[in-house]
C-alpha cells in the first residue's frame, strides 16, 4: 500500500488524462471539466481507492487544467497550430 500512496499523483495524473480524452468534445469547456471529475470521482471510488471527496474536490480542478493545458498544446494541436 505504501508504493500505492507514493504513486498517488502519477495515477490521478493518469486518471485525470483519460477523463480528459473520454470527455473530449469542441466547446463546453465547463461542462467538459465537471464531467471528467465526475469521471474521476467514480474511477477512484471503483477501485476502492479512499481519497476523501473534499481532498479530491480541492485537487482535481487544478490538475484537470494542467492536464488539458498539456493536451492543448501536444494531443489536440490543431493543423493550424502545426503549421505556424
């Protein structure tokens, strides 16, 4: 268990990135970021993981953001981004 609690960040890193990409669709930036914590919400929980809600609440946003920032410049670049 010990391993898992030092890799906690690195998977809700990864977790995040999926919930990202399964929510993924033009616009509704908003809409899209409540649906990958309700996403995240429900995997963690899944797997009987015990990650307080308020912990996951305070967390997720920020990391959710980072995550699509990454996505935005990497994943998600559009052709004109590339050609510029």
């Amino acid at each position: 268990m010990k391993k898992l609690a030092l890799n906690l960040p690195a998977i809700l890193k990864m977790i995040c990135t999926l919930a990202a990409l399964v929510v993924e669709e033009p616009g509704k930036g908003v809409e899209k970021k409540q649906k990958a914590i309700q996403l995240v919400h429900e995997f963690v929980h899944s797997m009987g993981l015990y990650i307080p809600k308020a912990i996951l609440d305070l967390i997720l946003p920020p990391l959710i953001d980072q995550v699509v920032g990454i996505l935005n410049q990497t994943v998600w670049m559009s052709p004109n981004t590339i050609s510029n």
